[in-house]
C-alpha cells in the first residue's frame, strides 16, 4: 500500500512537531514544510532532511540567504494527498481556497474556528467523524485535553454539568512578546470559548468554562468539577483514567506537584523537544463526593495535539477504520506509553 504524501504548511511550534511525528510513521511520506521566511527554524527544517517550500514572491529572499528550497507552496500541493496547516490563526479562510482549488485534503489547528471545516476531531472522541473528509480542525490544546477526560467519563456515567476553570500559560518557551511577566490576567468575557469547542465535538455537554492567564511558559493547569448523574466511586474514576490511550497519572507525593516537575519528567523520559503528549492528571487529586468529581489535569500546549493530528490524517485517508487502533500505532510509534 502507498504512503499518504503528507506537506506540512508552518514550521513553527505545532508544525515542525507534526513534521516530526509524520517522519516516524511507516504509512505516511513527509514531503516537505514551509517557511516564509528565512529563519533559524528554516535552516533547521533543511538540517532535518525536510523539502523546504516556500511562498513565490519570497523565492529570492531565501535565495540571497543561501537557503536551498524544494519550490514554492504551489509546487508542494501538487506533490501532496494531504497538508496539515500549522499556520498563524486567523488565514484559514485564505488557504483553505487554495487547498480546495489543489484538490488535496486539509487539516487545520485549533486557533482555527470550527465553522472553517464543520468538523472538528479528537480521536477519542469523535475519530470516525472525519473519515473521507476533505477538510477536518483538529481542536485546540486545552480542548483536546478535556476531551481526553470528560468523554470517557460521559460514557461510563454521563455528566450532568461539567465546570472547568483553565489556568493557562501566558506564552510559549520561545515567546518573548507576550505576558504577563509579573500577574495573573482573568478572561474576563465570559464563559470563555472552550466550552463551545469542546460541544463542537460533545454537542450534548453542559460545560461552563473559565480562565486565567498566568506567568508561566510550561503548561496549562486545569480544575475540573463535575456532576455526574450516578455516584460513582473514586477507584471507578482512577480506573477510566488508567485505561484512557492518551492520559497519564502521577501522584504528588511521588514528588511531582507541579507543571515543572511534569516537564523534568518528559525530560527524564527522553521525549522529542521534552514534550509531553499525554494529559497529566494528579492520582491523589482525584476526588469523588456523592455525585460530584473533583481533579485537576495538566495540558503541555505544545504537544498534546500532536498525535490528534496524526490519527486525523488516518481517519481522513482511510488508513485505519478502528479509532483504538490508530490511536495504538502512533503511541508507539511517538512513545508514547499507555
């Protein structure tokens, strides 16, 4: 069987991961990324043995800095059969005309609104939703993330009402524009529009969103309340967890009691750029009380949508029908431990 040809349209935080990810799987073809200007991330795509492709009107400016490109963004759709778009928030509308007049299928990211696609995948959630499309979003970070725990546990024991606040970094590590430096900055419009992100794939879920800004770069930090419509016990809910492809639980007083040590984690386990892809949950801080379920989970922004992404192209080029078992051939593939 021939490999999905896969372009990768950004090579900025979410792209040169997905890049990467591609290049591990041995039924996909990383054809080339693209840059449109050249940067350090340039030269660093050409020293991973990537095809660098690049805008037509930006064709000289790599040229006089002595960076070698495979051809123009043009030139990479018509050697694709899918392109992720990692690029910038906000374009969508402009490159989806150009993917739609190339013939080739597209996945965008979550900064992206749904109504882009009209359909928005999570591969624990929804995976066969997108099979054959030609268009798909993967959702955000912290979307993905409550996805990865609400609708497991929506489907053991239904969730009445689901309260979440986000705790969210105010930048990413190589981010030195944005802030806050010293403070902690609450959203103040109200719910925020995780809430609506998260129904775009679990239509059918009461969820009431908040969030706040604060002065890291690591991870966000999420508290989860939610009402259950039976009352399951705590080992019940641990025991969800544990089975879930994409969820890690660490406990505290093994010394791991905050983002960081999440992150020396990730280090310690050899991860690619120290990422780690799973949603973190603190075992002892897993609480059921009557109806209501406490606990609180950790989202590292950078990473958590990469699988999504993997399994999406997957589903949307029929590679593999049974969600569990593209779930299962990425995590091994990314090491990823269940």
């Amino acid at each position: 069987m021939a490999k999905i040809r896969v372009g990768v349209n950004g090579f900025g935080t979410i792209g040169k991961r997905v890049a990467a990810a591609v290049a591990l799987q041995d039924d996909m073809e990383l054809v080339g990324v693209t840059k449109t200007r050249p940067s350090y991330e340039a030269k660093s795509a050409l020293a991973k043995g990537y095809g660098l492709f690049v805008p037509a009107e930006n064709v000289q400016s790599f040229k006089d800095a002595g960076i070698e490109i495979k051809g123009t963004i043009d030139d990479m759709l018509k050697s694709v059969d899918i392109v992720v778009d990692c690029t910038p928030g906000n374009v969508g509308e402009e490159y989806k005309a150009k993917y739609q007049a190339a013939g080739v299928k597209a996945i965008f990211q979550g900064g992206e609104d749904h109504a882009l696609t009209g359909i928005s995948f999570n591969s624990t959630a929804n995976y066969s939703e997108s099979w054959g499309a030609q268009l798909s979003r993967v959702v955000s970070c912290n979307t993905t993330g409550l996805l990865r725990t609400l609708n497991p546990i929506d489907k053991k024991f239904k969730i009445k009402n689901a309260f979440v606040t986000i705790v969210r970094r105010a930048a990413d590590p190589g981010d030195s524009k944005n802030g806050p430096i010293n403070g902690l900055e609450p959203s103040v419009k109200l719910p925020t529009h995780h809430g609506p992100d998260v129904q775009s794939i679990m239509p059918w879920l009461n969820i009431n969103t908040m969030a706040v800004k604060a002065s890291t770069t690591l991870m966000h930090l999420h508290t989860v309340v939610l009402q259950l419509e039976s009352e399951p016990t705590t080992e019940e809910i641990l025991e969800i967890f544990k089975k879930a492809p994409r969820v890690r639980l660490v406990k505290s007083k093994d010394g791991i009691k905050t983002t960081a040590q999440i992150m020396e984690l990730a280090r310690d386990l050899g991860r690619d750029r120290s990422d780690m892809y799973e949603i973190v949950v603190w075992e002892d801080g897993v609480k059921v009380v009557g109806n209501t379920l406490y606990y609180y989970q950790a989202v590292h922004q950078e990473s958590d949508v990469i699988p999504e992404n993997i399994d999406c192209i997957r589903s949307m080029c029929k590679l593999e029908q049974d969600a569990a078992a593209s779930q299962a051939k990425t995590n091994k593939s990314m090491g990823i431990c269940h």
